[in-house]
C-alpha cells in the first residue's frame, strides 16, 4: 500500500547521467587545410604534436625534429658538429669527413653600386651544398683599392659556432717572373696563434708554381698551374705533387 505521505512520482528513479564528458576540439584546433604547412597559431595543438597533413598527425618531442638539418645565414644547410678529434686542432674535424670543398664568394652589394673594392667574403660548403666554414678578409681601404689582388689581408676562417679555426695571413708581395726576389708567401695558422704552414710562390719563367711547408719550413707538396689561368669557359686545374715521388720518379729518369 501506498504512503500517502509521499509522491507516487518521486519514487521513480531518474535515469542515469553518462559522466563522460562529450567529445569537444582541443582548443584552437584549427583544420590543417586552413593554414600553410608550418604556420599553425600558437596554441592550436598540445605541445609536440604537429599536423603536417589532415589524415596522420606526427608527434614529436618538443624541440626535436626528425631528420632535421641546422640552417646558417640566409637559409643555407649547416654541416653538423663532430666531436673532438685526438691530434686534430680544435675546429678542423670537419675536414676529416670531406673529399671536396666548395668555395663561394659572397656578392657585395657596396662593391657592385661604388666599384670599390670591399673585404671579401666567402662561404666554404661541401660537396652536398652544406656550408662548413665561411672565411672573411680584413684589410684597409687604401690597400684594397690601390695594391688590387696582390695586397696583404689577414683572413679568418669561421666555423659554424662563429669561432675561429684557421688564420691566413698573406704580407704584400709581387708577382711574376720580373720579381723573383718578392714573391708570394702566406702563413696559415690553426688554431689562431700557432703556424702549422706556409705558402710560398716558387719562380718559374711560365708556370704558376707554389710549394707547401710544414711549420719548420719543410717543403711537403708541391702546386703547379697551367701556363694560361685567364679561362672563363673552362676550369682551370692545379696538379697538387707529393715532393717524394717527384723525387723518386726524378731519380728513375736519371738512371
């Protein structure tokens, strides 16, 4: 029997609310098709997880990319860092990892505008287009403008951290056969302070011919150049000699 007390509705029990919460957007989660690949606003998708397309979102760790590669000035690839090298100045690791560099001058706009002579500049890349070091010339003004290409400059070799791993120092010199006397000689010095080697012009009546020295002066390679170097078509190529085969194919030809 019925309580008459009580109302015959409230002994119904109500249904059961679903606790879950409805599924909702994340805030600010923008389609990918509404922005650029890369320029989603900030706050669009939790930290790490980034939307290269609609249908598969690839997760990350915050600040790590795959096959991601460094960029120096102006967008250009960076080689990445290598560890220390034992009996390797600090900076030269790099070399051990090349067969060939790539050395391009920079275009100054001054230069171009004035047709005065600025310091040159120079990025120095693999032969995969990433930049390895980047070489930049100090002098003054009047030896630029006046001595032309055989006026002394001190050049700075950088890596990509900006520090400095290799420096060249050429004094004022001639060139030719007509000054045999004072001719051509560079000091390079790796790491900045220490001389490693020279460059010094040998004389020779026709032929472009430079010899290689150790830090005690000892001559190790020899470089010799075509006769004719002004060739805008064609590359122009120097034969680089260890000194003891020509010394040993000399001593074959005299026997």
């Amino acid at each position: 029997m019925a309580d008459l007390g009580t109302d015959p509705q409230s002994s119904k029990s109500e249904p059961l609310v679903n606790n879950k919460t409805p599924a909702t957007q994340p805030p600010a989660a923008f389609p990918a098709e509404a922005y650029p690949y890369g320029a989603y606003p900030p706050g669009a998708f939790p930290p790490g997880v980034y939307l290269p397309t609609a249908q598969q979102p690839v997760a990350h760790p915050p600040g790590v990319y795959s096959n991601q590669v460094p960029l120096g000035p102006g967008g250009i690839p960076m080689m990445t860092a290598l560890s220390r090298i034992p009996n390797c100045p600090p900076g030269l690791e790099y070399l051990t990892q090349v067969d060939q560099l790539l050395v391009h001058q920079q275009v100054e706009l001054l230069e171009v505008l004035t047709g005065f002579e600025t310091n040159n500049k120079y990025q120095i890349k693999n032969s995969l287009g990433q930049l390895v070091y980047f070489a930049a010339e100090e002098n003054d003004f009047c030896n630029r403008n006046c001595c032309g290409n055989l006026r002394s400059f001190d050049m700075k070799i950088l890596d990509n951290l900006g520090q400095e791993v290799i420096n060249l120092y050429r004094p004022l010199r001639c060139a030719g056969c007509c000054c045999p006397c004072c001719l051509q000689e560079m000091e390079v010095k790796a790491p900045p302070g220490e001389p490693i080697g020279y460059v010094v012009q040998t004389w020779d009546l026709c032929l472009p011919k430079f010899t290689i020295q150790n830090d005690k002066k000892e001559p190790v390679l020899k470089i010799i150049g075509p006769c004719c170097i002004c060739n805008c078509c064609n590359d122009i190529d120097f034969k680089v000699l260890f000194l003891y085969l020509m010394k040993f194919f000399s001593f074959l030809i005299s026997l």
